[in-house]
C-alpha cells in the first residue's frame, strides 16, 4: 500500500523537529519528494542530510503558515520543483504560553490562533486549486484530543485545534467528491518539545505524565504516511486516533 506513494510530492509544515520532521524522514523513504517547511531556518539547514533516504528527496523552505503570501511562495517551490502538489501535512502548531484566559496575553493568544486555525487555512487554501486542476489530492491535519477536551491553560490550543478539526470536515463536505481527501490525526502524547513546555507548566494532568509515556515521533510518522494511501480512504473526514488499535493495525504497526 506504502508504494502508492512513490514518486510523490508533498509539502509538510513544522518541518524542522518533531512529528514534522519525523514525517519527512518516513516520506523520503518511501521515495516522496517532500518540501519541508518551517520558521526556523536554522533547524532545517541540515534536514536534507539528517536521514539515510533524504539526498535528493528533501527540499527544505523557510516560512511562515500564518503569513498567506509566505504559503503562497511555498505552494509555487513546491510547483517548480515538480509541478504538483499530491499530499499537504499541516503539521506546524503552537502551544506556549500556557496560562488561563484572565493571565493570557492577547498578542500571544492571537498569534497561536493564527498558526493552528488560519495557518491551516491558508495552506489549505494555496493548495485546492492544484489539487482539484488534477482532481485528486491529500490533506492530513494534525489535531488532538484538545480540539474536543478543554484543558486549563490552553483556551488558546484547544480553540485553535477545534477550528482546524472542522477545517478537515469542510475540505471532506465540500471536494471529496472532486477526489480531495481530508483526514485528520489526534496522536495523543509524543515526545516533542511541545511536551517539554506542557510539564514546565503544571497546569493540568497531562503536564503531570512521566516522559516515558509519550509516543515516539516516527510512529504518528507513519501512521501520517499509510493515512495518504488509498487504503485508509475509508477514513476521509474523520480525525482518527494514534491509540487506536484498529488505526495501529492497518497503519502496520501491530
């Protein structure tokens, strides 16, 4: 089913460390071409070289998805290096600051928002047109429990994460039958710098799990990949969970 995805093209976002760039590593072996985008220019200068299958496969690109004409810009390499665009992994989110809503910063809730909702929107948005030109295309969001769960101190998370789940409902409502697929991924607790953040703050339950329970990041990896085949179509519109068994199961990873 994974050879579905050779010779592939995919833009994945919050490229340069965690689930995003596990992703990428799992995509560049499975022969995708993968622009990998991320804020950080950095973290990404060496992710063309970081893993064994990437020379070649790996074409990273600084931007910000919460700046359209940045998307913009990423959605045009992305066609200038192939010229299509067959999967988009918006991946890139933000969790800190952590606090309640009467301690919150206005500037700082906003600029989360902007980043998990309208950053999921404007990378969206770029891609549709190619996508539905060609009449077939994947989106996967990766979301949360907390699109569902409130959880004190992330008004901000889990507003922004509620928006961006209904984002994968309206792209499967409104093109699944133009052959746009959407899906979205709630992978639980991985082991990420986001979770590093979530214990500083003691906040909640979750900033109280030990380190060890956390999911590594090449298994929402390659889950992410298997959700881009054709065997998970029966899927589309739904935000499926890591810890289910059945999602493991058909992922290949039981």
């Amino acid at each position: 089913m994974l050879r579905d995805l050779i010779g592939k093209t995919a833009i994945v976002t919050g490229a340069s460390k965690g689930i995003g760039k596990a992703t990428v590593m799992e995509f560049a072996s499975l022969g995708v071409t993968v622009i990998a985008v991320s804020r950080n220019v950095e973290q990404l200068k060496n992710i063309n070289t970081d893993g064994p299958h990437t020379a070649g496969q790996v074409h990273p690109i600084q931007g910000d998805v919460s700046n359209y004409e940045d998307v913009k810009k990423i959605t045009q390499f992305a066609l200038s290096l192939s010229g299509k665009i067959d999967i988009l992994i918006n991946n890139a989110g933000l969790i800190e600051p952590i606090s309640k809503l009467a301690d919150s910063s206005p500037e700082e809730w906003a600029n989360v928002a902007d980043v998990n909702y309208k950053g999921v929107y404007f990378c969206i948005r770029s891609v549709l047109p190619t996508m539905l030109g060609v009449g077939e295309g994947v989106i996967v969001n990766v979301s949360t429990g907390a699109a569902t769960s409130p959880r004190e101190g992330w008004s901000h998370y889990c507003s922004s994460k509620a928006g961006a789940l209904m984002l994968t409902k309206m792209v499967h409502h409104e093109y699944a039958k133009s052959g746009v697929r959407a899906v979205g991924l709630s992978p639980g607790t991985v082991d990420t710098d986001m979770q590093v953040s979530i214990r500083k703050s003691g906040l909640n339950p979750i900033s109280k799990l030990p380190a060890n329970v956390h999911t590594p990041v090449s298994v929402p990896a390659k889950i992410i990949a298997w959700l881009c085949t054709t065997d998970a179509k029966e899927f589309d519109g739904d935000d499926v969970s890591l810890k289910d068994p059945v999602i493991q199961k058909r992922a290949g990873l039981r």
